[in-house]
C-alpha cells in the first residue's frame, strides 16, 4: 500500500488556502472564494474539522490551487505542503517518499510512544508489584499479629474460664457450708432449748434432792446414836453372860446394816446432786448406776445364778461398717439410750502418760462430759482406788448425763465394770471402751459392744498428747 499525505502534513498548504480565500474576498476588486469555502470564512482561523474540507476543494479547483500555489514558499510550508500545491514533475512520487518517511518516523515515534508506554506500564506493575509486596509482607504481619493476638485472647479466655469454674466452685462450697451453719444453728437453739428445759428441772430436782438430802443425814444421826445406845447396851449384857452378848452382837449388826444402807443412799443422792459417785471413805462400797439400770448388788462381788445380761444382744452395726473403725464407734455412742462405760486408767494411762493421774483423770472426764453432751451417751468412767491428788467429778453441765466411780480398796476397776455391765437392764444398749483383754471378752459375753481406746480416742476428737499440758 502506497502511503499518502497526512492531513498533518497538508496543514500548512491547507492553512495558506484558507487564507488566500479569505484575503481574496475581502481584495478590492474581491475574488471570490470557491463555493464550498464561503462558510469557512466566517472563522478568524481555521478549524480542524475543516481542513478536509479545504484538502477537497484544492484537489478539485486546479485554478485555486495554482492561485494558491502562487503565493506558496517551501521554506514557509514544508517540502510535502510545497510540492502538494505546486505539483512540479514526479511531485507525487516525492510526496510519497515524504509521506513514507514520514510514516517511518510517525511508526518509530508510535513505537517510541508505545515503548515509553510499556516502559511505563512495567515501572507501574514493577511499582505495583512493589506495594504488592509491602502490603502482603503487611498483611503477614497484621496475620502474624492476629495471630498472637488471638493466642493471648484464648489465653485469657481459657483463664478466665478456670478462674470463673473456681468461683463457681467456692460458691457452692461457701453455699454448702452457709446451709450446714444455718442447720447447726438451729440444732444449737434446739440444745439450748432443751437444755433450758434440764436446767428448769435440775433446779427442781435439787431442790428435792435438798430435802432428801437433809432427811438422810437426820436419819443416819439417829441411826449413829441408836448405834451408840446399842454398844452400851451390849457392854452392860457383857456382864449378864454370853446370851446377853449374843443379843447385842445381832442389835448392833442389824444397826450397822441399817447405816450402811442409808450411807449408800446418801451416797447416790450425793451423786445426783454433784455428778460424782465419790464414796464417803476408803471401805464404802460404791452405789448402784442411775442411768438406764437396775439396782447393782451393793458389794463388788458377781451375783450367783444366771444375770439378766446375759440377755443382751449387741447393738448390730451398719452395713460395710467393721468393729474396729471410727466409724463403728461413732455409730455406737449415738445410740438412743446407750450407756457408755469406760476404763478409765485403761485409757489415760495409754493415751497421755507423761502427765500425772489427777490431770489425766482431768482430761478424760471433761472430754467424755463434752461427748456426753454434745452426742447424748450417758457415761459411767470407773477408775481404781488408788486416787492420788483427789477424785474428780463430772463438769456441772454433765452431771445428768454421767457418773465417775472409784472401785473400793483392794477391788480392781475391771471387776466393777463387769458388774456394772451385768447389774444394768439388759434392755439398755451397753458399749465398754477399754484394751483389757479380759475386760472385753467379760463384758462381750454379758452381750455389750466394745471399743478400743483409739475409737473412744478419735470419737472424742482427742488424739494422744494432744490435751498435754
């Protein structure tokens, strides 16, 4: 394909005809413009859309055109524009090495241009890639951040998670233990209530006790000078002869019985009104127990023929629960009605015998007088003779609920207790908290239960050396 003149490089021949027609219409005598010029003179320059136009009519009107070419200079309009409107020999083909070439720089300028655009383009993708690049290296550190962020968060939450169970934890303890103050309290006022209602009847029972208290001493002076009146009587017989003396031997132990029986009822008044079975000397034999029994013989010696313990049947423990556990224990001394009789040296002598047997005899009898009450056994300690440093009775609280005995002279505490055992009803529960073999097996045929000295031990919450001091 031949290449042919631009408008771009016609313009300034274009641009020269434009102006030869306007300068011709307004020349005196005025020449006029070709016809399809006249609209364009009206414009003080020349349009682009026009120049197509202008190219036309030059093309067409060989006159104008050679008017126009008259006026042209190759200098002023280029070699292309020049040879366009002059039209020398082989104009065309130099036109068209003009426009050729022209197209050549216009193909290399485009390729210049694209290649600027590209180079452009690349920068731009190369720069895009850049900021590409950054904002991912970006969003790695935002993600690598999130991600800590999101760990630590976790974290936090699993915390706050445990810390929220443990509350929640010590909620329902603080709860349970609020439920269990409130039921001890009421079980408190209840005690105290019922204790009231003791202490209402003690006081009148004291008072009866008074009384009785008062006639029994009036009646042993009475008995004392009927004994006095009796041996003066039997001196004078003395002389009278042996049937005399005879008949004062019998007065005077027939007088003798008679006090030591009232001495023996003074004795338990004494006990009902003190707590304590302390005997009035070292040859009084000690009192029946009040609690839960009939009367005992009123001498340490076992009765003949068969004793209603025999009928005792021992209290049957709960299921999975053995005899020698603590729990076995605890059952035991909260049966309603049970007596519990305990060796009382059999016990301190083992549990705190670097202390001296007044204050061991302390620390039992006040912890026993608290099981007492807090748990509602009646307790019946017996301890040997040998009282060095003094009996000791019940704290006053516990007197309605426990006796402490001390066996007559010569008459081990082991005996006592088997007879105590053998004189109560053999409907009362019975439990004996002693280590002595021989203890445990008499009062285990006499159907009694039986405790060693550590369940006694860990049922009062004492261990060994713990009340030391």
């Amino acid at each position: 394909m031949t290449p042919t003149p631009t408008i771009g490089m016609l313009r300034p021949a274009l641009e020269l005809a434009w102006a030869v027609a306007k300068i011709g219409g307004q020349a005196r005598p005025a020449v006029p413009p070709p016809g399809r010029l006249r609209p364009l003179m009206r414009f003080a320059k020349l349009p682009d859309r026009a120049l197509l136009t202008v190219r036309q009519v030059v093309d067409e009107d060989d006159a104008f055109r050679t008017r126009v070419a008259e006026a042209a200079d190759e200098a002023g309009l280029g070699r292309a524009a020049w040879l366009w409107l002059t039209r020398p020999e082989h104009w065309e083909d130099d036109l068209q090495a003009l426009a050729q070439a022209e197209d050549e720089l216009a193909s290399e300028a485009e390729e210049e241009k694209e290649e600027r655009r590209a180079r452009r383009r690349v920068d731009a993708a190369e720069a895009a890639a850049a900021r590409a690049e950054a904002e991912a290296a970006g969003l790695r550190q935002l993600n690598s951040d999130l991600v800590a962020e999101l760990t630590t968060e976790r974290q936090a939450r699993r915390r706050a998670e445990s810390t929220h169970h443990h509350l929640s934890n010590r909620l329902a303890t603080a709860q349970a233990g609020h439920d269990q103050l409130q039921a001890t309290i009421l079980a408190l006022e209840s005690r105290v209530a019922s204790l009231t209602s003791d202490a209402r009847e003690a006081a009148a029972a004291s008072a009866s006790t008074d009384r009785e208290l008062d006639a029994a001493r009036t009646e042993i002076e009475r008995l004392r000078a009927e004994v006095r009146q009796s041996g003066a009587e039997a001196a004078r017989l003395e002389a009278d002869g042996v049937q005399l003396r005879a008949d004062a031997g019998h007065a005077l132990s027939r007088a003798a019985a008679a006090a030591r029986l009232l001495s023996e009822a003074l004795a338990d008044v004494a006990g009902t009104v003190d707590g304590d079975s302390v005997v009035d000397g070292p040859d009084a034999e000690p009192s029946s127990v009040a609690v839960g029994r009939k009367a005992a013989p009123s001498r340490w010696v076992r009765p003949d023929g068969p004793s209603p313990a025999l009928l005792r049947r021992p209290v049957p423990l709960p299921p999975a629960v053995f005899d020698d556990s603590f729990e076995a224990a605890d059952h035991l001394v909260r049966v309603p009605g049970v007596v519990l009789i305990v060796d009382g040296y059999n016990v301190t002598i083992s549990s705190w015998p670097h202390l001296e047997l007044p204050r061991q005899r302390h620390h039992l009898v006040n912890a026993l007088a608290e099981l007492a009450m807090r748990v509602g056994p009646s307790v019946h300690v017996v301890f040997d003779g040998t009282d060095a440093g003094g009996r000791i009775g019940p704290p006053a609280a516990a007197r309605r609920k426990m006796r402490v005995t001390f066996s007559p002279e010569g008459v081990d505490a082991d005996d006592v207790i088997v007879d105590l055992v053998a004189g109560l009803d053999p409907t009362v529960a019975v439990v004996v908290a002693s280590d002595d073999r021989q203890v445990r097996e008499s009062v285990g045929r006499l159907g009694a239960n039986v405790v060693s000295v550590a369940q006694l031990l860990a049922v009062l919450r004492r261990a060994p050396g713990s009340a030391a001091g």
